[in-house]
C-alpha cells in the first residue's frame, strides 16, 4: 500500500520539501537554500534539478521507504515556471479546488526521481483581449492558488478578498463556490525592503524591520497618511529628515516607513471594495507577520470594511503544503 505523500515547495530562494502520512502527519522534513534565482543566474535548472532531488531522497533514506511507497510527489510554487524543473501553463480562473485537481500536469523527471511528479498549475485572471489598456486588469499566481484553497477549507461560502502579505502581497477575490476569481498583486514587501536595506533611508531605519517588540502603529498610520498625501517618493525621503530632526529611534522610522509602503496596498483594497466588480463579503488576512497586522490595523481604523478577520493556520502544514495535500487527495477521489 502507498502510505506516504510528498510535497515540494520551491521559491526564489529556498526548497522545502516534507514527507506526509495518510492523515496528513508530516514525518520528515528537508531543505535546501536553493530556489528559482538559481536558475536566472545560471541560465539553467540544472542546480535546481540537483537539490530537489537530493532533498526527495534524503526523505526516503532517513524514514527507510522507497518511492515504492509513496502515493504522489506534489509540487506548486515556481517550481513550475519557466525557472523551475518545468514550464505549466496557467488556468484561467475561475479555479477552484476541483479544476486544480483536474489541471494538475504529471512529469516524469529521471535526473529528479524515479516517478512521476505532479505539478499544480498557477492560475491567471480572465481577461480578453491583448491591448496594453487591460493591464490593470491582467494578474498572475503560482503558489498563491495551493495556499488558498487551504484557507478556503475553513470559510464560509461566501465571496471572499484573501490577503496574503510578502515580498510580493497578494489580494484574491474568491466566489461563493470556494473559486479564484481574479487576483491583485503588488510589490509592497519588495520595495519596503530597499526603503530598510538599500536607500539613503536604511540608515535612519537602522537596516532593520519591525517586529512585535518594536511596533508602534501611530508611526505606520502617519507614514499611510503623509504617502496617501505627499506621494511615495516624498514621503520616503521624509524618513531621513524625521531621523535627523525630530524621531532619533530608529525602529520608529522603521515603523513609518512601513506606513508609506502599506499605502498603496491600501488604495487595491479601497478600489476593490469600492469597484463594479462584485464586492467581498469577508476579508481575510492570512500568516502571522508583522505586515499582517499593520494592514489589519489600518483597515480596521479606516473603516472602509467591517468584519476583517486575520488567519493562522494550525496543526503542522504550511498553507502551501495544506492546499498542494488538499488538492492531490482530490484529484484521487
């Protein structure tokens, strides 16, 4: 009997990949600090292809089976783009749990294991024709779909706006039949960390992020204002003068300079509510981080929806591994 599942979760950075039982018990665990930029920076996945493979087989060696006993080999995230171990096209959303299941694409790898692995397509918006002028209309998602359908799981049947705070924030529409329907993605995370890390700001920020012991929401909510007033660059620059002249801690500049880089996620989720497109009626904040929480805040105090919950999974499985789990026991159902 095939008693275990795999699943692989690949981003730009890092590999992780986990040995699953039947109910869904992670047994194993093995990572790798190489992800999808190595494949930009190489110019091929022949790395990739390497640590995935030395990951798969770490698992099986260090709970002594064989890929004899293993039911499917799951992966989701970049792995499946063009810098990943291979190409799968997008569906069009709608996409729920089922035309995931059905859209998953298998691939035999040789140089990566021994059996087919399954690969859960991204998903894109659904939108006609090819003018420059639906660009604002056009969004794309690897990753984000698997993580979704977890948080789906446990809601209501009701449309939904999911939040998902990160380098790159994603916003997800979905309907009351538990389906993608559009998405929204900005670069909120990156950008906050060249504010920190890398601009003439970094030193008035002291190169670090906040976190729950440094977070002052007062500073978030005047850097949201003077950037909804002002405009990015001016009030970003507004940190270095804040520093020298008025705040000498720096955690605090660090809060405002969060602020500033909230604002723009700010004005997608007032276009969104305030849009022709359906509106949701539940808005869900997903993860734990310190960005989480500032978006929970500000929207809490803008009262432009009520009702903003924010989601922490539970138990063992990351949202990716949840929905890739959720998603392949599907698709053998």
């Amino acid at each position: 009997m095939k008693r275990y599942r795999i699943t692989i979760d690949t981003g730009t950075t890092n590999t992780r990949t986990v040995l699953w039982d039947t109910n869904g018990k992670m047994l194993q665990e093995e990572k790798c600090p190489i992800g999808v930029k190595i494949t930009a920076q190489e110019g091929s996945n022949r790395e990739l292809k390497a640590a995935v493979k030395k990951c798969l087989d770490a698992l099986l060696l260090k709970q002594g089976i064989t890929y004899e006993d293993i039911l499917y080999i799951v992966a989701s995230g970049m792995i499946t783009s063009n810098l990943g171990l291979i190409e799968v096209p997008h569906l069009t959303a709608p996409a729920g749990i089922k035309e995931l299941a059905e859209g998953v694409y298998e691939k035999k790898l040789p140089d990566v294991a021994p059996v087919p692995i399954s690969f859960i397509p991204g998903v894109k918006n659904n939108v006609s024709g090819k003018k420059i002028e639906a660009l604002c209309h056009m969004d794309i998602m690897r990753g984000e779909e698997t993580e979704s359908i977890a948080v789906l799981e446990g809601l209501k049947e009701k449309p939904a706006l999911l939040i998902m705070p990160g380098s790159h924030t994603k916003f997800i529409f979905t309907d009351e039949r538990k389906r993608i329907i559009r998405c929204w993605t900005s670069m909120t995370g990156e950008l906050l960390s060249f504010l920190i890390l890398y601009s003439i700001t970094s030193d008035a920020a002291g190169r670090q992020f906040i976190s729950e012991e440094t977070y002052d929401y007062s500073l978030i909510r005047f850097g949201c204002q003077e950037a909804g007033k002002e405009g990015f660059g001016r009030a970003a620059f507004g940190a270095r003068i804040m520093n020298q002249f008025f705040i000498k801690e720096k955690a605090k500049v660090a809060n405002y300079l969060t602020g500033i880089a909230l604002e723009s996620d700010m004005k997608v989720i007032k276009n969104i509510i305030n849009s022709d497109f359906q509106k949701p009626e539940q808005i869900i904040i997903t993860g734990e981080t310190i960005m989480g929480q500032a978006l929970y805040d500000l929207i809490i105090e803008a009262g432009i929806f009520s009702g903003v919950k924010r989601y922490k999974p539970s138990g063992e499985m990351t949202l990716s591994a949840h929905g890739a789990f959720s998603i392949m026991e599907k698709r053998y159902t």
